[in-house]
C-alpha cells in the first residue's frame, strides 16, 4: 500500500514539453498540438507559482491542471472518456447503470417538484440512460439541468442527448452556476473526485506541513512549508495519523460543494457516486503516500506533473467528510453503501436476468460490464453511493439493503 517517499525531488521540466521522467517513456505518445497545450499551461503553472511569491497549494495547481481556461484538463479539447480517451466511467460501460439509477429516481421525483441536476455529466450518457429509463417508467422530469465546466462535454452532451432522444432533448438544460434554489434531485458520478484537493505531509520529525507546487532549475516540484491555511492544518492535526513520512489528501472543495448544494436545496435528494473510503480507512497508517493518482490513456501515472492538461487528476472521496458536511448543512443522511449493493438494491441483477442469455454475441458484453459494476475486485467495492434527503422520505430503494452509514 506504501511506495517510497519521493519529496521535493518528483519534478518535471517546463520545456520543451512537460516531462523528464524517464519511466513515461513507455505511455503512449501524444500529438505535437496535444504537446503544444500542455506546454502552454506549463508556462502558465508557472507565472501563476511566480505571481504567488514561488510557491502555490497543490490544490491551485490541480485546479490550473484540470481547469485552466482553454488549456487545462477539463477545459480543452482532448477526448476523455471512453476507451480512445484516458478511462472508462460507469455510465460509459453500460445502460444498466443508468437504468438502475433511474428506479431510485423514480421513487425520489415525485416528492419533489420533478427536476433532475446533474454535476459533471461526461459525455452526457448517464443523462440518456436516466431519461429514456425514467420515461419507461412514466416518471419523467419536468426538466433535467445539466452543470458542467468543460466546454468540450457540453458540446458533446448536446449532440449525443440530441442523437440519442430528441423527443426529449427540449428537457434538457444547460447551467453555468448552481441555482439559487433547488427543488428536485441532485446527482454527481465520479464528480468529488475530480475536485482540487490540498495534499498534506508529516515529515521524518512528525510535523505536519502543506505540500505544495514550486518551480525549481526549470522544472515542476513538490515543496513543503508551514501551513498558510489555518483550518486545513487542525483538520490536518485531526485526521493524519501520528507516525513520520505521511503523505495525503484533504479536500476542502468536496466539503465546500455539500455545503453549497446544500443550502440552495428547499426540497429533494443529493445522491452522489464516486471511489474513495471512510475517514478511518483513508487515513490509515499503512495508506502512507495517499490517493492522488492521474489517469493518462487508461495508464495509471503517479507523477501529478506529468503532461500537465492531458492527464485526469483524481484523489479518493472521503466519505466520512463528505457526510459530516450534509448533516452540519441540515439535511438527513440517508445511506452509505457500495455501488454494488446501491445497484443490486436498485435492480441490476433483475434487469440484466430478462435479457436472453442464450443470444450470447449480444448478452456476454452486458454481463461483462455488469460483472466490472458489482465486483468487489472492480467496481463494486471501491465505488460508494451516498445520500442525502431534505424534506423527502427517508426509506430509499437503493439503501434498503447494506447501508453502511455506522461506518462513516
């Protein structure tokens, strides 16, 4: 679970393009346009670390690399998902994710004003699973809003929910900012792991210090200092376990973003889906250098500076953060459970029994794909589904069984 402590020395040079490490060599090589962006943040990474006095929060630096206007990961052109971009979500694998979550919608919606957000909609495929489902069901949403930031998706949203349901598609909707109010239902996939997380560090003497992004002989480093944020240090103080070289991840933003969802909700549900643990197993001593990995072209790549805005930046969701946030924002925590149990709860196992196995060309690729959505060894344990009520039941298909909340 542990790997060497690499320090200040994991860099990668600015120029020409964004990588020194000599273990890349092996990835696959991106275009000379691809090179040409990448080198462009570099440059702007830097002047942002110069403008700040030499030094930034490493969660100022995954925010430039994920969301740096016209340049960043999220905020340019490359392709993302898929099996030609650089990983696979579950929406992406098959409908029956979709269609299973749609049964629990369709148990929410009718306490509600009838509306659907969704955060982060990827290629807006979830989105098309949803409500042809919840058509099928007779419970389709007086309106489905989509909030995203990559301009790229929203295009490809637009055109693949045009393709694939234009009966529906005057349903849809398109916001660059939360609403004041909401009244309806709120979901996010693989969305809080996406947010910039601060990185922290326990060094050989157990101090505790915020990690951070500097620039050092022309290249992007790791550097330590004294915490510059007063509350990321107590809750470094509460959750890091006292033993020295400690490397992890607080996410302030995923609070922030509970919070936020909160308030602005009179009425509905918050359910979110996304890998990560309870406090008390992310902080676990022998998860000593944390969860901060990049996904470039279904390669997993622990240099955070590598290719900077052509590589996914994640780190795991601390549910336990997570949790505390809704409750502290008034709303009920309904379930905590793995996404296998919320999908089996939902129906999968059921949905995919009344297809025909014997025509085995077309069922194999759907059991396939449901067997990477249930397997402890895929999907199924890593990824949690969390969630929350206000002013809604709290009897949820999708927790009716397993819950876990006494872990959190």
């Amino acid at each position: 679970m542990s790997r060497p402590f690499t320090g200040a020395t994991l860099c990668t040079t600015i120029a020409p393009h964004c990588s020194r490490t000599t273990a890349m060599t092996t990835l696959p090589a991106a275009s000379p346009e691809a090179l040409a962006t990448s080198q462009a943040l570099c440059g702007r990474i830097s002047q942002a670390i110069a403008e700040a006095g030499g030094w930034i929060p490493f969660s100022h630096y995954m925010e430039l690399a994920l969301y740096a206007p016209g340049m960043g990961y999220y905020a340019a052109g490359s392709r993302k998902l898929g099996e030609d971009g650089d990983f696979v979500t579950a929406p992406e694998l098959t409908p029956l994710f979709g269609q299973s979550l749609a049964r629990q919608l369709a148990e929410l919606l009718p306490q509600t004003a009838g509306a659907v957000y969704e955060f982060g909609a990827g290629t807006g495929k979830l989105a098309i699973d949803l409500l042809a489902e919840l058509k099928a069901l007779n419970q389709l949403p007086a309106k489905y809003v989509i909030l995203d930031l990559s301009p790229d998706l929203i295009d490809r949203q637009r055109q693949n929910i045009r393709a694939a349901l234009p009966h529906l598609a005057d349903r849809v909707e398109w916001a660059s900012s939360l609403p004041d109010a909401i009244d309806g239902i709120v979901i996010g996939n693989e969305l809080l792991d996406a947010m910039p997380c601060e990185m922290v560090f326990r060094d050989e003497d157990r101090r505790l210090r915020q990690r951070g992004v500097t620039v050092r002989d022309g290249a992007l480093c790791y550097e330590d200092r004294d915490f510059a944020d007063s509350r990321l240090a107590e809750l470094a103080a509460q959750l890091l376990p006292d033993i020295p070289r400690y490397e992890t991840e607080i996410s302030l933003a995923n609070r922030a973003f509970i919070a936020t969802v909160a308030g602005a909700l009179t009425r509905g549900a918050i359910l979110m889906i996304d890998y990560g643990h309870a406090a008390s197993e992310y902080y676990h001593p022998e998860r000593s250098m944390g969860t901060l990995l990049g996904h470039y072209r279904h390669h997993t790549v622990q240099d955070p500076f590598y290719l900077p805005g052509l590589m996914d930046l994640t780190c795991h969701v601390d549910f336990t953060a997570v949790a505390q946030s809704g409750i502290d924002a008034g709303l009920d925590l309904i379930g905590y459970t793995s996404q296998a149990q919320f999908l089996v709860n939902c129906g999968l196992i059921e949905r995919l029994q009344t297809l025909d196995a014997d025509d085995v060309k077309a069922y194999l690729p759907i059991a396939k794909a449901a067997q990477r959505l249930l397997s402890p060894q895929e999907m199924g344990e890593t990824f949690k589904a969390i969630g929350f009520g206000k002013g809604v039941s709290i009897d949820w298909l999708g927790f009716a069984r397993g819950d876990r909340c006494y872990t959190l």
